[in-house]
C-alpha cells in the first residue's frame, strides 16, 4: 500500500486539534488532520456547547418559576423537550459545520475521516467506516483525541440502558426520576438541569460530600443550595446493583453509612469522571510513553518522549477544560513556527462550573494555600451584602479570595455567585497583572455591578 507522506499529522479535531491543523498549514506545511466521529471534538458535540445551551434552558424554566418573588406571574410555563433539543441540535450542527468547512478550505490542508492507529514509527494507518484503510507518515505528530466517559464496574450496569454525558444528550423526553452516580461538576449541572426540566433526581456520592476538590464551605453551600430545588444528595453512597424490572423501571440497591437502601428510578446516568482515548492509537508501535491511568506523558512543552510527537488537550491529563486544550494550542504553534520558548509552568488555571449560581475558581483554594504552609487571609462576602445580587432577586452564595498576608496579591479566588464566572475573570486578570488587594478595595467601580462588589468582599480583610 502506497504511503501518503505529510509535513505533519493532526489526530483529532478537538480545541487544539483544529486550529493547530489551519496554522501549520498557513505556513506552508502539508498537513492532515484525522477524526474518526464528528469535527469539534467533546466541547463543540458534547460537552460546552449543547450542554449550556440546555442549561440557557433549564435557566428559563427557572425564572418563569420564581418571577412571582419580582411580582411577575407567569401562567401556564410548560417544558417541551423536543424543542429544547431541536434548539441544541441546530447549535451544535451549525459549529460544527462551521469548523468543517474552516478546515475543507484551507490550502495545503487534508480533512480524513477515519479511525487513527499507529502501525510503526511515526506512521499511521486510517482505517474508514467502510473498512478502507490508507497508510500515512510524517515527521510532526499532534494528538489531541480527548477522554470518553469512565464505566466503573457496578453489577448489572451492562443489563440497563444507561446514560452517560454523551448519550444524555440524545434525549427528547424529560426522564422521570433521573439517578447519577457521581455529585461532581458533570453530575452536578445535569442534576439541576434536568430538575428544572421536571425530573425528580436524586445523586449518589460516594464521597462526604459533592465537588470534593473545592473548599469544604464551598461544597457545602453549593449543597444548601441545591437542596431547595428538591434534589435527593446521598453521601457517602455507593450503588453497587442495578435490577431491570420493565421498560422505564431499574431499582439501584445503594449502600449509605453502613445501611441498604432500594431506589426505584427511570433513567441512570453515570458520572463518574473520564478516562483517555489512546488505547486504539497503539501508541506502543511509535514509542510514545503513557502513566498509569492511560494518560499520554508530555513534557512542559507539550512533546512527549519522541521527538516530534506532542500531545494537547484531555489526553494528556491535568486539567480537563476546553481553554486549557486551546491554550496548549498556542503555545505549540508559538514555540514551533514562531522561535519562543512557551511553556505550561506556572500558567492560570481558571474554570467555571455552570450550575446556577456559577462556580467560577482561579488559583489557590483556602485548603491548597494552607497545605502549602502559606501565611494567608482570607476574604468572604455574601451575595446577600451585595447590592446588584440584592435587586435582581438573587443573593444565593458568596464570594471569597485568598490573599498573601504579607504582600497582598491575590492567591485565588471561589464565586459561588450569579455571573461567578465573569466576576472569578476580573480577579484572575488582577493575578496576571500583580495587582493586590487594596488597590482592588478602593478601586471606583460602576454602580450597581457586581464587579462592584469587589471593594466590600476586600474591606473584609484588615491590614
């Protein structure tokens, strides 16, 4: 079979993948980029984009409920899902294509769809859905295929129809008692999602508590605030069997602080974290190195132990956010086609959680800082001591940030707020810019924003 020999390879159209694959080729590289389902990778198809847009949704169905607190009545709110989905799907399909047609149209550039698998030294083989197979080479290799949904090992799992953060999506009809397993981000934002939507949902965490990552006052208030909504929050619970017993009936036998419990529901979605795509790149054939858990080894910029051979995105492990898998984007086509020396030491790690209020995060959490032996402050603010939380009806959650003691920069910051996200990014740019706390509480911010807020959150603090 004659082989197709290339300047450099793409494998996956993710975040990184995808405008890689356009800049190498601009400069004048030939370049084929290989994706074996759908261009966009996880954020565009299943995750950032249909999820949020669902969750603009859920948000809506929200609102018209609690319009009555404002004096706004709203009869006769009704979700169809059908049009919920139509909606998403059109979003999706459109970004998707779109980032198509941006590939198709570039010169020097080869879209193959296919499946990717390494058959010798920096050499693939494409194998189509039909079966056909064509051999490819080059001398830069960059992978970027992204994780999948983890299936843990529950007895009669395989006899249900489950769903994962994927299959979730293909939905028209509102489950009528959702379970997850897992009380993390994913199960979190679907959890409130779908209650808005009208199931009845409860969630298994086999840890103390949901989001175990973050500060413990901070999953504790997300708790409270899920709870009103009606969510069932089991903890420290492990499903350890599933019974199918009918069409839309699977009982899931949990094990809670010592005690059995039946729970009869429709529809089971597992969330219980994800794990790399680079079994079937048979990465062993080219020498590339993988750690324990499948993850591909890179260094601090981004190459993996073969020359010539980089990793971005999920695959690679570490944070698992569409940002980062871009931004490791920009510093490989930096460092490759432009001479600099680029690295992944040291750089921001922001990320937001879109339950409703939003978890935005950046930097150090209360507990890392104080691992870290680090002398520290710390500021909180109640949304309710806020004026804008106070007018729009919403003083859910709080604000807090973690500052250096001595030279008042800010370490990091927890909003669990509405706009938690936007109002994280404004303390985030203050981190790039080195600019401390003080200057921040005697900043003059329009009035009434919740950017505002952010004097009285840091007059909490003395000096």
């Amino acid at each position: 079979m004659k082989i197709r020999q290339y300047d450099a390879i793409v494998i996956g159209s993710g975040q990184a993948g995808v405008p890689l694959a356009k800049k190498l080729a601009n400069h004048g590289k030939k370049v084929a980029i290989i994706e074996k389902r759908w261009i966009g990778g996880t954020c565009v198809n299943d995750g950032c984009t249909p999820t949020k847009t669902w969750i603009a949704s859920a948000k809506a169905a929200y609102d018209a409920h609690k319009s009555t607190e404002l004096g706004v009545f709203v009869e006769d709110a009704k979700i169809d899902m059908t049009i919920i989905k139509k909606r998403k799907d059109k979003i999706v399909k459109n970004a998707r294509s779109g980032n198509q047609k941006a590939l198709e149209s570039t010169k020097n550039l080869d879209v193959i769809f296919g499946e990717a698998a390494f058959t010798d030294f920096k050499t693939i083989g494409v194998t189509s859905d039909t079966g056909s197979q064509q051999i490819l080479k080059a001398d830069l290799f960059f992978l970027n295929t992204g994780t999948v949904p983890f299936i843990p090992e529950i007895e009669g799992l395989n006899a249900i129809n489950f769903l994962t953060s994927t299959s979730i999506l293909e939905l028209d009809q509102v489950p009528e008692h959702l379970l997850i397993i897992g009380g993390n981000y994913i199960g979190l934002e679907y959890g409130q999602m779908f209650r808005r939507f009208g199931s009845r949902v409860t969630i298994v965490e086999k840890s103390p508590r949901i989001m175990a990552r973050e500060d413990p006052d901070v999953s504790e208030e997300m708790h409270k605030l899920l709870k009103p909504e009606g969510i069932d929050i089991l903890l420290n619970a492990e499903t350890t069997f599933f019974d199918k017993q009918g069409p839309e009936k699977v009982v899931a036998t949990i094990h809670t602080n010592g005690k059995k419990q039946k729970i009869s529901c429709s529809h089971v979605l597992v969330a219980t974290g994800r794990v790399p795509q680079t079994g079937p790149l048979k990465l062993n054939n080219t020498g590339v190195k993988l750690d324990n858990k499948g993850y591909i080894k890179v260094n601090s910029k981004l190459e993996t132990n073969v020359k010539g051979i980089y990793a971005l995105g999920d695959v690679k492990g570490g944070p698992a956010f569409t940002h980062i898998s871009y931004n490791d984007y920009t510093i490989v086509y930096r460092n490759l086609l432009e001479n600099t020396n680029y690295t992944t030491r040291n750089r921001s790690i922001p990320y937001c959680v879109f339950t409703d209020p939003q978890l935005g995060r950046i930097g150090l959490s209360e507990t890392e800082a104080k691992k870290q032996g680090l002398t520290i402050k710390v500021a909180k603010l109640p949304m309710t001591a806020v004026a804008r939380a106070v007018e729009t009806g919403d003083t859910r959650g709080f604000m807090k940030a973690i500052v250096d003691a001595k030279s008042k920069r800010i370490l990091g910051a927890s909003i669990l707020a509405a706009q938690g996200g936007e109002i994280m990014t404004i303390l985030q740019m203050a981190m790039e810019g080195k600019i401390t706390y003080d200057r921040i509480r005697y900043g003059v911010f329009a009035h009434p924003l919740y950017a505002e807020s952010l004097n009285n959150l840091f007059m909490t603090l003395e000096d």
